[in-house]
C-alpha cells in the first residue's frame, strides 16, 4: 500500500474537494482519497491495480491537474 500527497491548487470549494474524492475514489485499486481544501492538498493511499501514473492521469482528465508529489 502506498500514500502519495499532491498539491492540486486547482480546487478552490468544496465542490472540487467532493469531485476529486469521488473520482479518484472509483478508481480500481484506491483505498482512501482526502481532499483538503485549506492546503490544496490531494492524500491518496492506493495499491494495485491503481498507480501514480494512473492517478496524476486521472486528475488531469477531471481538470485537477496535480503540480507536485510531496513525500512524506
Ligand atoms: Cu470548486
């Protein structure tokens, strides 16, 4: 299992934070998705089949482009 936090300044309500936790949740393989709209923060926890690939792909296409990988 693998958490990965990315920087999503694309979301500015809480209607960004619920769509992004929705479609990043029905992705195969993803286990929790929080979406923080205070620090403009995506936590992902995820195992296979979901990858970061996958991920950064999918928030692109939902118009949530992730800028960066914060590691933790
Ligand atoms: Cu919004």
């Amino acid at each position: 299992m693998t958490t990965v936090t990315y920087s999503v300044p694309a979301m500015h309500c809480d209607h960004c934070t619920h769509t992004i936790e929705m479609e990043v949740g029905e992705m195969q393989g993803v286990q929790a998705v929080r979406a923080d709209l205070t620090t403009k923060k995506v936590h992902i926890t995820f195992d296979v089949p979901a990858s970061e690939q996958g991920i950064k792909t999918l928030l692109a296409e939902i118009n949530y482009p992730a800028e960066g990988l914060i590691t933790l």
